[in-house]
C-alpha cells in the first residue's frame, strides 16, 4: 500500500518536451485518473511511475522511496496495458503466474495466488486456455488478474479499456471499481474517455501539453472548471461555448454574443468583471432546456433557435440548435422529438452559466 | 445447382492452364530428384541410359558406398558442421537482431548497414580472407575451420531483426514489470514470437550447409573431414567420373533434408511466406 509523489517531473523525446515540470500527490489508496487529448503526455508520465521510462528532471517517489533509479520490477507496481500485453505463447495461468515464478515464489503459493485472483475475476475455467482463444473482455480481466497476483503497492492502467466495445467496456469499467473496492491499493489510471475518467475516479487530473490543467472531484472539475480547455473537455455532450462580451448593466453586468439574447451574468462572477470585457461563454447542453409549453423562465433567459440535427437518447433528446452563426446543444425530455429545420424555444438555467476571459482562458465564474 | 456451379468452376479455362503449368512445373523440379534416385540403382553399364526405370535394379552403389568410401563418415561431418552452424546462427542471429529492433542506442543504425552490407559480398570473394584468416590461426583442416565462417550471417540477422521488431514493445515492458532481465525476456517473451522465423532460418542455413562446397573443400585436406558435397566430388576424376556412385551419395544425403522437411513442413512453409522469401 503506497502514496505516490510526482516532484518537478520533466521529460522530453529528443528535442521535444513532453512532460514540463509536473508535480502531483497521489494519496495511500486513491483512484487517480489522468486524463486528457492524445499526445498530452499522460501514458508517459505513467510509463515513467513504472521505471518504463527515464525521468529527465524531477523525482517520482513511490511511499516516500525515491524510485527513480530503481528498476520497474523493484518499484513494487504492476501495469495493466492498452493491448493486453498477455503473451501469446502462454496459458492463462502461467501468464498469471508468470511474474511469481520470476521471483521464485514457491509452487503452492503461486497456485493459491493465482487461483485466487482467477476466482474473483471469473477466469477460474479459462485458466488453461491461451489468450488468443479469449474474447476481448476475458483478456482483459486476464490482464487484471496478473496485475493481481502480485498483490502490488499500486495499480498502473494505460487506457484498459479503448480495445474493447462500447458495452463491454461499462462492464469492465464497473469491474476496476469492484476491484479496487477489494483490494483498496492505489490505483493510476490513463484514459482519454473522459466518461471513463468521471466514473472511476476519485480525483480526476486533467492534462494538456504536459502540464496539469485542474485536478480535482469529478463533480469539482464538471461543475467548476477553472478554463476553457477543461470545461470543453470534461462532460458529455461537451460544454457549449460561446464568443462573447460582458455589460454592466446597474449594479450587475449582462453578457451577450453576436446575435445572441442578453444574459444576466450570476453575482458570483461580477467582482472579477469590467465593463466591455471579452469572455467565453460556457453553458452545458443540459442547462440549455427546450420549451415547448408555459415556463416560469423570465424571457430574456430564452431564445428561439432553429434545430439543425436532432439525436433521439430515449430518455432525453440531444437538440443541435442554429441561430445567427452560432451553434448550440440543448436537451429535450424525449416525450417530443423536434423535427431539424423546425424553430424550437430554449431556456437558459443562468444558475450554471460560466464566464471565462477570453483573454487567458481562465474561469471568471 | 451448387454442385454443377462447382463443376463449372473447376473446368474453367483459367483453371486447366493454371492446373497445366503447374503439373509441368512440378515435373520439371522433380525430374531430376528422379533421375537421381533411379541412376542410384543402376549399375555403371546403364548410367548413361537416360530411362528412368533401371533394367537391372541393384543396390551394390548403395553397398560400395558405405563399405569401400568413407561417406558414412563424410555424412557425420555434414551432419556435426551444419547442426553446429544452424545452432549457432539461430542463437547469435537472433541475439543481434533482437538488440537492433528493440533497443535504442547511438550507432544503431549504422551497425544495421554495416551488417546488410556484408550481404552484397559474394562468398567467392570472402573465401580468400578466411583462408589467411584460418591458415593463420591453424584453424585449416578441422571442424573449426569448416564452421568458423558461417556461425553468424547479415542474412539471419536481417531476418531475425525485422520479426522481433513486430514483437510489440508492451509484451516487452510487460516483461521488464514482471522481473525479467533483458537475457530473460528475449529467451522467454521474444523468442517463441518469432518461432516461425526460426524455422525458416534454420532450414535455409542447415540446408545451405549441408550442400556447401567451395568452403569446406578450401578448408579440409584429410578425406576423413570431407563434407559429403567435398565427397561426392571426389567420385568425378580426371578421366571419368562415377555417375552411380555420385547419385548414390546424393540420394543418401537427400534423406535427412527429406527428414527434416516433412517433420517441420508446416513451420517451414509458414516461415518462408512470412518472412517473404523464395523457398
């Protein structure tokens, strides 16, 4: 059972710098999720927690051990890959107890490992088989198994879960969250599905660049994003944002985009803001509600757009609604389905509306 | 209906004219191997008799050549130089061409080039280097002196180095996380990826040993370390040459490559299509 601290970490390939200065605590037993666009170096800052990797600047420290020196099968991890990784020419149970013989653990205690781990992921009647007789899924919980065995101090994954198909992958999702709710080890988890991110982890750290965004709850980081890129990223369908200028207007300010209604901007936002001053902004598609018959909404928290594509959910209906140059989401109940072309009135829930500036990108909200 | 479609397909033209070069290409490489082994049972009146079934069947060539030549002898050397080489090779070949796809170090691409480019260089020039080379080192005449040359090939490695670069670099880290040390995760992890490579290289160097010639006969001077290719030539003299007793010795020296074909023919012919190569 370990923490795990990332101090100062910079690396590069070449003249590339991929990693720019990262620090990062993660807690004894967390659920940290690192997730963010391909090319953001979050599987290199995981290969580099597993010793895969050379650290250029910085230390990473595993339970207070300094382990950049240390080599991977020292560092008391174990990694669950993108592919797999199950070697082909082995069954199922030496591929499980393919690291345990490398340490020379002896026999009965392998089986008891082995079989044990084999149990809980329900791989006890596969065990003789090779991974190229396995579904997608069974090799993964294969992957899993063997991670298992050798009761690690912390848990790596690298996008576990992006060859599998869009079911099975909920299924698997909800099998990490048992799996760590048993074994309740640290876990360092790689995704760029940011539904995966939501629903695993404890705190979500968000990257671009080689540099951290926002770490956070996944609630902090859905409801309070602190720039664009985050609030863009994280939620789905994605948060709408607009170009647009802030007013004051008495005591507060009103905000409005070319074509748009004017706003009332939230109090929370008004000490942060100037008049005339350039921002983003945000609403998600949630708070963007469809009307269809009488509201308590006053009317300048409403717009009348014309719906462009409609994507029936069964539960709701996502609306992608056209007005002036603008496209916004918005969501109906799913009891009436707009057709496109048809003019459709909206609702703001000005209570969630976000402000950046537009200048730096960050939250003003 | 299914059944006179499938007739239809199996008399089209394209099929009869594919089916007709085939049978004769096959004739073509099988009329020799023939030949060979019907020319073994004639006796020296009939060698020059170009029908392919001997009027008076014998096995005296069979009994003159183990009895009155040292060819089970020259067998033995055949056998103990082209197993030795083939070990070698799979194992140094491999070991490089391992250590150039997945590892990354300064100077890696050149000793690729350095390697492929000795593949440009024809035997009949090299001979002349290994000559001084085993002349100097009194390595001439012996078993050592036959095998020196071929222990490692640009070919193998070659070969060896663009399979293990399909080996994915996970499997490999995998490895590395599971305590293995380099030696351990080629031995383990990589090498029984790749075992269709082996097969196809193993074959091609066992084989090319087993006919060599100009080498080992450079090499060797006793009778007793003559390969059987450097033997049977022994058969052609000055005046004339013993065409029973050189089929003969050809036909017993098949056999092993027979042996070992049909037992592998599976990895072999995989290995062969994977690894692009003519057979």
């Amino acid at each position: 059972m370990a923490s795990v601290s990332i101090r100062g970490v910079v690396k590069s390939f070449g003249k590339t710098p991929v990693i720019h200065a990262l620090d990062l605590e993660i807690a004894h037993q967390e659920f940290v999720v690192l997730v963010g666009p391909s090319g953001c170096g979050k599987s290199t800052m995981l290969r580099m927690i597993a010793g895969l990797e050379d650290v250029d600047l910085g230390e990473i420290a595993i339970d207070g051990r300094v382990v950049n020196r240390v080599a991977p099968k020292d560092r008391n991890i174990a990694m669950v890959f993108q592919n797999y990784a199950l070697y082909p020419h082995m069954t199922v149970f030496r591929n499980m107890a393919f690291a345990l013989r490398a340490a020379r653990l002896p026999q009965p205690e392998i089986e008891r490992r082995v079989h044990e781990a084999a149990r809980i992921l329900g791989l006890t009647e596969l065990l003789e088989r090779r991974p190229g007789e396995l579904s997608g899924g069974q090799r993964q919980r294969v992957a899993m198994g063997r991670a298992m065995v050798r009761d690690p101090a912390v848990f790596l994954f690298d996008e576990p879960l992006s060859n599998l198909d869009a079911k099975l992958r909920s299924a698997m999702r909800t099998e990490i969250k048992k799996l760590h709710q048993t074994v309740k080890t640290t876990i360092v988890y790689v995704t760029h599905d940011q539904v995966e991110a939501m629903t695993l982890a404890d705190r979500i750290v968000i990257m671009r660049d080689g540099r951290i965004e926002q770490i956070g709850s996944p609630l902090q980081v859905f409801q309070k994003p602190t720039n664009v890129f985050v609030a863009g990223f994280i939620g789905s369908p994605a948060m709408n944002l607009l170009t647009g200028t802030v007013h004051r207007d008495g005591d507060g300010f009103r905000t409005t985009w070319p074509g748009g209604p004017t706003l009332p901007v939230p109090a929370r936002a008004v000490p942060k803001l100037t008049d005339g001053q350039a921002v983003i902004i945000g609403i998600r598609p949630e708070h963007v509600s469809a009307i269809d018959g009488p509201t308590r909404l006053p009317a300048d928290w409403q717009i009348e757009a014309e719906i462009a594509v409609v994507e029936p959910l069964g539960s709701e209906t996502l609306l992608l609604a056209r007005f002036g140059d603008h496209e916004l989401t918005g969501k109906g109940d799913g009891r009436t389905i707009p057709r496109p072309g048809q003019r459709q009135r909206f609702g703001f829930d000005l209570d969630h509306l976000h402000l950046f500036d537009r200048a730096n990108e960050r939250a003003l909200t | 209906m299914t059944i006179s479609l499938a007739w239809a397909d199996r008399v089209a033209p394209g099929r009869i004219v594919a089916w007709t070069v085939l049978f004769l290409g096959g004739v073509v490489m099988i009329l020799p191997f023939v030949y060979m082994l019907a020319t073994s049972f004639k006796d020296n009146s009939e060698v020059y008799d170009l029908s392919l079934l001997p009027r008076h069947p014998t096995l005296e060539n069979y009994v003159e050549l183990f009895e009155k030549t040292a060819f089970a002898r020259w067998f033995l050397s055949s056998l103990l130089t082209s197993t030795v080489t083939t070990i070698s090779v799979l194992f140094f070949d491999s070991l490089v061409g391992y250590t150039l796809a997945k590892f990354d170090f300064r100077g890696r691409g050149l000793v690729f080039v350095a390697i492929l480019s000795t593949l440009m260089i024809p035997t009949e020039m090299l001979v002349i280097p290994w000559y001084v080379m085993a002349k100097t080192m009194g390595w001439l005449d012996t078993y050592w002196g036959i095998v020196f040359p071929g222990l490692m090939t640009g070919f193998g490695t070659f070969l060896m180095r663009q399979f293990f670069d399909s080996v994915p670099d996970d499997l490999i880290a995998a490895a590395r996380l599971d305590g293995l040390n380099e030696f351990q995760i080629w031995w383990q992890v990589a090498m029984p990826l790749v075992t269709p490579a082996l097969s196809a290289l193993a074959i091609f160097v066992f084989l090319g040993n087993w006919t060599a010639f100009l080498w080992p006969l450079i090499a060797t001077s006793s009778k007793s370390l003559y390969t059987i290719p450097v033997g049977l030539a022994a058969f052609s003299g000055e005046y004339q040459t013993q065409w029973e007793m050189v089929m003969t010795g050809a036909s017993v020296a098949t056999l092993p490559v027979l042996f070992v074909f049909i037992l592998f023919q599976k990895y072999i012919v995989n290995g062969v299509m994977l690894a692009g190569l003519k057979g």
